[in-house]
C-alpha cells in the first residue's frame, strides 16, 4: 500500500545495472531541477535504503562535461577532435554509413551494441527492434550474467527461488561472492534486521576483505576460483555429520547417493589446501548452515566471473538441497528473479520478425571481432558499422588492447549515444548526446527482488539530448526498417507491454508505482518440485542442454565435471605471473557510470592495487609506490595499497576506472582474457594471471 507522499516529492525507479533496481522518491525543487533522491518505504524489497551514489544523482545529471550536442570526430580516430553538428545531419550520416556497409558488405556488417548502461526495458532494449527489422548481427550477451545464471538453472531449472525479503526471517544469511554493502545495499538491509530482531549471523564469502566481510560474523576470504571447493566440504560435513537431508534428497533430488560417495574425499583438509583457508574456518562454515535449519543463501555474480564460474554456482547452490533448506520459510538460496516476471516484449524487441539464420557475434569477444579474428566473426562479414547505446566497451570489455585496435580501424564507422565523453565516444566517428533516466520514460524489472517498476519523464532534459527511442525510430525512417514498433512512444511501449502481459495498464502501473510479482511461498520454494519434468534438482546436470541464454555449447564444455567439484581451470599463477588479479566493483562506481561525478571520484582517489604487505615487501613496494601489473595481454599502471585482508599471491584492483586515469591511458581489462566460459560463454574479468613490479 502507497504512503502519501512527501511534498516536493515525486516516483521513479533506478535505471542502473544493480540488482536492486530501487524503487526512488525524487525530490523535485521549485526551480524545476531535481534535488536529492531517496530509496522509498513504500516498496517493501528497497525499505527506504539506496546507494548514496544514487542519492547524489543530481551530480550527474547537472555536471557541467555532459554532453550537450552532436558532434562529427575531425581528426584522426581517437584523437578528440569534434566540432558540432546538427541531429539532422547527424542522424544522416549513420543512416548513410548503415546503408553503405550493407551494400558493399551486407546486412550482418552492422552490429548494434549495447547492454546495462540503463536496465529500463524500452531505452534499452528498442535497439534489438532495429537488429531483428534490418538483420543486422545479433549479439550474444554474455558480459555479465552468462555464467551465474546457466550454474544457477543447471540446479532449478528456473532462474527464481524465495523471496529475498525472507532473509529478514532467517537466523543465517550467507552472502557469498558478492560485496553487498558495495553493490546490493538493500541485501544488507533484510540481512541487518534478521541480526537485530532474531539473533541471526551473517556469512560473507568473497576473496578480499570486503566491507561485507568486515561486517559478517564469519568472514571467509578464500583465493578466487576456489568456491566450488568450499562448497563441497561443506556438503562433505553435511554428509559426515548427519546435517544432510536424505529424505528430502530422495523426493527432490537427482542422485543424492552419488553426490554422498563422490564427496567422501571432498574433506575440509582437501578444500583447505584449495582455498587457502584453515580447516577450522571451513569446518566452522560447515556446521553453522549445517545446524541452522533457516539458512539463505544470497548468491552472487562476483564468484561467476571466473573459468569455473557456473560450477561453482552450481556447487554453492546445491548445499541448499543437500540441507533440505528450500522447505523452510527464510530458507534456502537465491541468486535472480528474472523468470517470474512474464512479460512481453514482442513489440519492443521486434522479436515477431527476428531472423534466427542471422549470426550471434558474441558480446564480451568485440575485440577479437573487430580485429577479425575469423572465430569470432562466426563465419560472416567484417564488422563495418556500430551504433553503441547503454555501454563503454573501450573501458569495461575484456583483451582492451585488442578492443583499442578494433575501433581505431579508419574502416569501421561507429556512432555513440551517450551522456558523457567516455572512452569509446572518443573513438566515435558520430558522437550522440542522450538523456538520463528522470528525463524520459521506462519500465524496469527487478531481478534481485521481485517489482516491476515504472519510471516517468519528471523532468525536461537539456536542449540537445535525445532518448534511445528517439534515436531508434529516427535511423529506422532513413534505414527503410517498417515495424509498428517504430511508430510508437516509449510510454505506448510500456502500455502495449502489460497489457500482452496481462498485467493491467501503464495507468495502473502508475496508480500502483510497482507491481509485487513474488510468486507464492511453495513456487519460490520449489515446495511442488524443481522446474524439471521429473521435478528434481539436478546435481548431475546435462550442461549442454541447460535452458540458459546460448548459441550452443562454447568453451571446454565436454571437460566440465558431473558432479559439483572443484574444476581447476582457472588462469593459475605460475613462475613468470606469480599473483592472481582481481578487478572488484569500488563503491563509488557502477561500473564505469558516476566515475565521471565530483564525489565518486574524489573519494575513490585513484586506481590503485591492494597488495598483501609481505607480497609488497618482497618486491621491494611501499604503499603509495606508483606500480605496473602485466601478463601477455599487455601491461597497466596504478598505485600500490597495502592491504592485509588477502590471500597471499592475489591483488585486487576496484573500478571500473577510465582508461585515463591510469598511467600511458591503459586500463585495466587490458589483462583479462576473452576466452569463452564454458558451456555458453561470458567473461573471466576476475580470473587473471599477472606479474608486479615497482615503476
């Protein structure tokens, strides 16, 4: 039920690419600018709780290097130089070079590339109406869900579970491989209340100390990579200690007895070794869950983002069956929402007219595709034309140097829409200035609760700046692309969405600000069986056919184990790279957005690099040292920071920073590789092998 709201206040929702997805009061001046945001009590999920780089959005939005006009590049590629043109003119020359590349190369030479810069359904996603209607290449997003979400349905069958609100009932929160205080605040939320009102502990499982882990009651920091060993002693406690759930295994499980003698040698002494952590830590783990009938486990991206990412979110997820946790409310575990919401998205994707014959260029791999790299083209065209909405990939794409030179051929025409000059506008040959989510209309789906929320138009944007629907429907009259879609505002979008839906009217979506989607308690907790046709959760899955987003089977997928286990497949450190890196989320940032605000960046400092101080020693490295981190991928400069809470050997680096921002203007995906994840692809950014040395 709505709480009367505040005066000078009005409703939206978060845009960004968190979770959460929080539903936002705005206070609103009376000069027509927008003040302070606040996360709103009337949504249960967000509990009046947001990030406060959220809070300060003003920031962005009034920040004086915004971009205002369109701009034509003058001089060399990714030189900077621009001089402004009209949105006619430059609507023009997109279409025209469109049109040029299709003629000399086809249809498949032009590939429209975006991805979570907004999260609202018809800002970003129209531009799949513009790839389906003219068959230009279709993208493979596998950036940043791929892997948690196959390792999650490979278990459910279904990418739900509980109710996150439920860890407010819980006695055990375990928060593993996500840095919540970082990136999900709400998650914390609900975990705090259940400490406060029933006692409960909270678990934080990540690979540095986090401010999470400082805040658990058990901290584990084990090296990257080793999850899924982790998990399996901890099932091997379970087990041996009569914490295991058999009864419940035989209704809902797939092999439970050779899950019990395929672990008999997963022993806290074999993770140990694996881990980096004591067998007291593990066993410690291993009976807290395994005597707290209400335990949940809130699962995250973080630890997905290696090469055995999916087993390992697999193997962690399975400890809830083993325990049987599902049957009980605040029980369980959870990781997204994304199936329960149903809706139709038909007309915003021009999915009637999607051409499947047309080729899959995979998203994380576009340097390799711009260089040509004959794999990665799928056996088609030359990537000649790009218009880029919602995305940086010139700072936050995997092998950069590869990406750098991609975009920097004189041959590839690209057009960027964006709101800042970011690294890849200014390698733009058309430079597109666009609005913020308070300045045009959208619909958001909340994969880490369960709304569905509507963002309205609240305030007027600048004179210059243009929505993605705009944008869209624009190039679509000069490209000749005829769909009912391209006729129709973002608000009609959002209107013809629910009701396909049935989910009502955009005029009851705004009386209601939100939908609640939850699915009842026995759905979320599979009370009824997993989505399987036999019901039962899979510990063997046939990870060839997991019902995850694919192009087929990808990556060293015939080697992937049957069982959860530890698959080392990781990028090891050896003798000539001797640290393993990690490039962690900063609180200040997401992704690159706000890296470009006074606050964030003025208390973010810096790129710099947590180093263990007897690593650091050795190398003859004090803190503040200026640094070089490299491998065979090239080579990145930052700053050392002395840091105890690490394992021996890793080296975290928070951002995502612009490339700028680092000595010689290197950035630091430079050195994760973009080699497939198996078995349907994604991106190993937190999976890397590389040498340090003082600079």
């Amino acid at each position: 039920m709505n709480v009367s709201l505040r005066p000078g206040f009005a409703h939206s929702a978060c845009p960004h690419d968190c979770p959460s997805t929080c539903a936002l009061d705005v206070e609103l001046m009376p000069d027509g600018r927008v003040g302070r945001l606040r996360g709103s009590p009337d949504n249960s999920y967000t509990a009046g709780v947001i990030c406060a780089k959220v809070g300060r959005y003003a920031e962005r939005l009034y920040h004086p290097e915004r971009l205002m006009k369109p701009l034509l590049n003058v001089g060399a590629k990714g030189e900077g130089k621009f001089r402004e043109i009209s949105w006619e003119e430059a609507l023009d020359r997109v279409a025209d070079a469109f049109l040029a590349a299709e003629r000399e190369f086809g249809a498949e030479s032009v590939w429209p590339y975006k991805y979570a810069g907004t999260m609202g359904l018809v800002q970003r996603d129209s531009l799949e109406r513009l790839r389906h209607v003219k068959k230009y290449s279709r993208s493979h997003d596998t950036i940043c869900v791929t892997p948690a979400w196959t390792g999650w349905i490979a278990g459910t069958g279904r990418l739900a579970g509980p109710d996150p609100r439920e860890m407010a009932q819980s006695d055990c929160i375990v928060i593993w491989g996500t840095n919540a205080v970082t990136t999900q605040v709400n998650v914390m939320t609900h975990a705090i209340r259940a400490r406060k009102s029933r006692g409960a502990k909270i678990v934080a499982v990540d690979v540095y100390e986090t401010e999470t882990v400082r805040q658990a009651d058990l901290g584990l920091v084990l090296r990257p990579g080793s999850d899924a060993a982790l998990a399996c002693a901890v099932m091997h406690i379970a087990f041996r200690d009569g914490y295991a759930d058999r009864a419940y295994m035989e209704k809902y499980a797939d092999a439970p007895a050779e899950l019990e003698a395929h672990l008999k040698s997963r022993t806290p002494e074999w993770a140990a070794a694996i881990t980096g952590l004591s067998v007291a830590e593990i066993e410690a783990f291993g009976k807290l869950v395994g005597t707290t009938p209400r335990t949940f486990f809130r699962l995250g991206y973080g630890f997905t983002r290696s090469r055995n990412g999916v087993v390992s979110m697999h193997a962690a997820q399975s400890i809830a069956t083993v325990l049987g946790l599902w049957q009980r409310e605040g029980a369980g575990a959870f990781h997204n929402n994304g199936a329960i919401f149903r809706l139709d998205k038909t007309m915003v994707e021009g999915e009637d007219v999607e051409d499947h014959s047309v080729r899959h260029l995979d998203h994380s791999r576009v340097g390799p595709v711009l260089v040509g790299e004959a794999d990665a083209l799928k056996g088609g065209p030359p990537v000649k034309a790009m218009i880029i909405q919602n995305c940086n990939p010139m700072t936050v794409t995997p092998e950069q140097e590869k990406v750098r030179r991609g975009f920097l051929r004189d041959d590839l025409f690209v057009c960027v829409h964006e709101q800042f000059m970011t690294d890849t506008a200014k390698v733009a040959d058309i430079v597109l200035p666009a609005t913020m989510f308070l300045e045009h209309d959208d619909i958001y789906k909340a994969g880490g609760q369960q709304s569905i929320l509507f963002g309205p138009k609240l305030v007027e944007p600048p004179e210059g700046p243009r929505e993605n629907v705009y944008v869209i429907n624009e190039l679509a009259k000069r490209l000749g692309a005829e769909h009912p879609g391209f006729e129709m505002t973002a608000r009609e979008h959002v209107d013809w969405m629910l009701r396909h839906s049935g989910l009502g009217t955009l005029a009851d979506l705004e009386q209601k600000r939100f939908f609640d989607m939850q699915p009842d308690f026995e759905t979320a907790h599979y009370v009824k069986g997993f989505a399987y046709p036999d019901g039962k959760f899979r510990f063997k899955p046939d990870w060839a056919n997991v019902k995850s987003s694919n192009i087929g089977p990808m990556g060293p997928w015939r080697e992937m184990p049957s069982l959860p286990d530890y698959w080392p497949v990781v990028e090891e450190a050896d003798e000539t790279h001797p640290f393993r890196l990690v490039t962690a989320p900063a609180r200040n940032f997401l992704n690159t957005s706000f890296g470009e605000t006074p606050t964030s960046s003025v208390r973010e400092g810096r790129p710099t690099l947590k180093v263990r101080p007897d690593d650091a020693a050795r190398l003859g490295i004090t803190q503040g040292d200026a640094v070089v981190i490299g491998n065979h991928r090239g080579r990145v400069e930052l700053h050392a920071e002395l840091f105890d809470g690490l394992q021996s050997g890793v080296v975290v680096a928070e951002g995502i920073w612009a490339n700028r921002a680092h000595g010689g203007g290197v950035g630091i995906n430079t050195l994760t590789g973009s080699d497939e994840i198996a078995p349907f692809g994604g991106a190993a950014f937190h999976d890397t092998k590389v040498w340090l040395r003082k600079l």
